[in-house]
C-alpha cells in the first residue's frame, strides 16, 4: 500500500493484523504495533484519526475494551455517498498493510460517576458505546441499557454479540426497515430524567437532533452526543464568508468547504479543539458580533448571540467578529 503524505498528527504507523466483516457493508481494522508492544492507553469512547490508503484522513472510535493494551480496533461503514475515506480504507487496505494513526483522544467520555446510563446508538454509532459497554466486565459500576436502532438485522455490526444471552433485558435493537413510520419511540425512555442518570448518543444527524429535542428538559450536562461528520458536513446553501478576530483585526476568508477552525489554523492561530463534530464544546469561542448559523449539539438557545463552535458553525450574513 502506498501512503501519499504522511499527517503530522498520525505519529504510530500500526499494521493491520485482522480485517473481519462485522455485518453487512461493515468492516473491523484490527491495529497492532509493528513490534507487538503495547498501545497508548485509551478510555472508553476515545478515538483515533487514521491515514487511509487513499491519503485521506479520517476519525474512527475505538470499539474495543479499554483493558486491552495490544490492539485498537476500529469498525467501519462502507459509504458510497461518502468522501472516499470508508471506501478506501474498505475496499484498499488488506492484513499486514501500515496505517499512520494517531494517538487516541476523547471527546466522548464515559461518566464513571453515573448512576445509571442510557446508550442510544443509531447505524455505525454503536462502535464509541461499545467500548464503553465492554468495558464494564461482568460487573458494570452502574445499571446500563442500550437502545440500538439500525435499518436491518443484516446492516447490525455485532448484532450476536449484543444478543448475547447474559446481556437480556439490557439491549433493545429495533430494525425500522428504511420506513420512518416504524422507528423505536424513545420518548418513554426520555421523559423523566433519572437522577444521576447519563445519556450517550451516537448515529444519524436525525436521530441526534431528535434525542437532543426530547432530552431538552434533562441537564445539558448529563447528555452527550458524538458524531462522525468532522466539520459538520456541507450544506446546499453554504457561502464564504469573512471571519474576524477582535483583538488583533486579522480578516480571514472562510471558502465553502471550510471551517472556521480549519482556516484559523492555517493562517497559524492556536486554537483549542477535540471533536471537530460540534459535539463536545472543546472550541467554544466567544462571538463578537454577526449572526452565525450554528451547526451545533452543545450551544443551549440562550447562548447562541454570544457563542459559536468553530468546528461547525458559519455566518449566514458576510461577517462574524469572533474573540480567541
């Protein structure tokens, strides 16, 4: 396999030691060091950027147990409506070729302290909450349930593993069948918060839009979302726009296909971020002025003159005046 140009951030060329089929268009990496030493440590929910064959570069959650210091696993979603990363990486890469990865992050961390969690996963958003349900063991710290929606028993990674007989009672997986009229009403899931209760949602911009509206009566910080579509995807509509920072007067040109996070980078601006999905509130900036479009699963109304997350958001006037 050969590697275009190497990312600055994927400093672990790992080898594939295992390419396995975890359902239907679904695949699982299996990544080791050359030598077989351990890996990084990594929590549950943690993630990783990945060099695939093409050269593109792409975040993927480890689905594995945190316990196991050998291995990263990774499961993909081949998708043909996609940029070509998943493609790539599942149609390209074979056992024993490198990937340049990087060291693991976390913008979706389980609460340890939890009284209870609630694990709401929609399509390949099962792989972050896998983690974290493996790594429970036997004995989880606190009651857990997992309510998986997918399209089909067939599309389903780990479909007999979360039908495992010891994990009955737990897990809910609904099929809706591509038919929107049969999705699972999460509703009597959500309507009165539990105390201590956390909720952790991976999947669809759909179903994320739909668990935050549900969940809005619950405290912003027992919910969680994470997402795959770093930058927030584009929008039909999308313009460039001029991003402005107050305290130095810098103008930067913001081209559809861009983030505001991205270009401030490139013109050498220091920026704090984790995600790049507008999932974890890492790159919170105070907005000076100019109305945003914001693209976000953190900002609460009230904040929304005030804040914007770089990540994902844009202008929908020609301006924003931002204060790093």
């Amino acid at each position: 396999m050969t590697v275009i140009q190497t990312h600055a951030d994927t400093q672990m060329p790992l080898r594939i030691a295992r390419i396995t089929d975890a359902a239907e268009g679904i695949r699982s990496f299996e990544l080791v060091q050359h030598d077989g030493s351990e890996l990084p440590p990594f929590t549950p929910g943690s993630h990783v950027k990945v060099q695939v064959p093409n050269g593109l570069l792409r975040k993927y959650s480890l689905c594995n147990d945190p316990a196991e210091r050998h291995r990263y696993v990774i499961t993909v979603k081949r998708d043909a409506q996609g940029q070509g990363g998943s493609m790539s990486l599942c149609d390209e890469a074979r056992e024993g070729d490198t990937l340049p990865t990087s060291l693991p992050d976390n913008a979706f961390p389980l609460f340890e302290d939890a009284k209870r969690h609630i694990f709401i996963a929609g399509g390949i958003g099962i792989t972050p909450i896998l983690s974290m349900i493996r790594s429970f063991g036997e004995l989880p710290p606190a009651p857990w349930k997992l309510y998986y929606l997918t399209r089909s028993a067939e599309s389903t990674a780990f479909l007999d593993e979360l039908n495992a007989p010891e994990l009955k009672g737990k897990v809910v997986i609904h099929h809706d069948h591509g038919d929107p009229a049969n999705s699972l009403d999460l509703w009597p899931v959500l309507e009165r918060p539990a105390p201590g209760a956390h909720i952790y949602c991976c999947g669809p911009r759909g179903l994320m839009d739909a668990v935050r509206d549900m969940a809005g009566h619950w405290p912003s910080k027992n919910v969680h979302f994470e997402s795959f579509n770093e930058g927030g995807g584009m929008h039909p509509d999308d313009k460039p726009f001029t991003v402005t920072v107050a305290k130095t007067g810098q103008h930067f040109e913001v081209p559809v296909g861009k983030t505001i996070l991205s270009v401030l980078r490139d013109h050498g601006c220091t920026v704090p971020s984790s995600c790049e999905s507008g999932t974890c509130g890492t790159c919170r900036t105070k907005l000076v002025s100019g109305e945003a479009d914001h693209r976000d699963m953190v900002l609460m109304p009230e904040e929304m003159e005030s804040q914007i997350m770089i990540c994902v958001s844009r202008a929908k006037g020609g301006e924003l005046v931002i204060d790093l």
